[in-house]
C-alpha cells in the first residue's frame, strides 16, 4: 500500500480515489475483497492520509459495501 500512494503521489484525489474504487471492484469481482478486507486497507493506508483523504476514502468503501 505504501509504494502504492508513493507511485501515486503526485495524482489528484480524484484519480487516487478511482483508481482504489477500480482495484476493489476489480478485487470484488475475482472474489478476492470482502467488507473486512475493506477495512484492513483503510486502516493501513489511514495513517498515510489527511483528514479529508481519510473521510473520501470512508465514502468510497461506504459505497462500495452497499
């Protein structure tokens, strides 16, 4: 996940939130992603975000449970 933002650093929020909005639904379909799954990502990539980045990314795996 780290050399994953790394890789990305210099994208906007916007393409850094479709790009992981991809790969899960990617995931998903391989049946590789799951609800927990989900979480353990944000929690790994949450010390590496700000607080909005945080809140978008809680958007996106709200969206992407339901």
């Amino acid at each position: 996940m780290e050399r994953f933002l790394k890789d990305r650093q210099n994208s906007t929020e916007e393409a850094l939130m479709a790009e992981l909005t991809r790969m899960t639904r990617e995931q998903e379909q391989a049946g590789e992603m799951s609800p927990t799954r989900m979480e353990e990502i944000y929690s790994t990539l949450s010390p590496f975000l700000s607080e909005r980045q945080r809140e978008k990314m809680r958007e996106v795996i709200r969206r992407l449970k339901g």
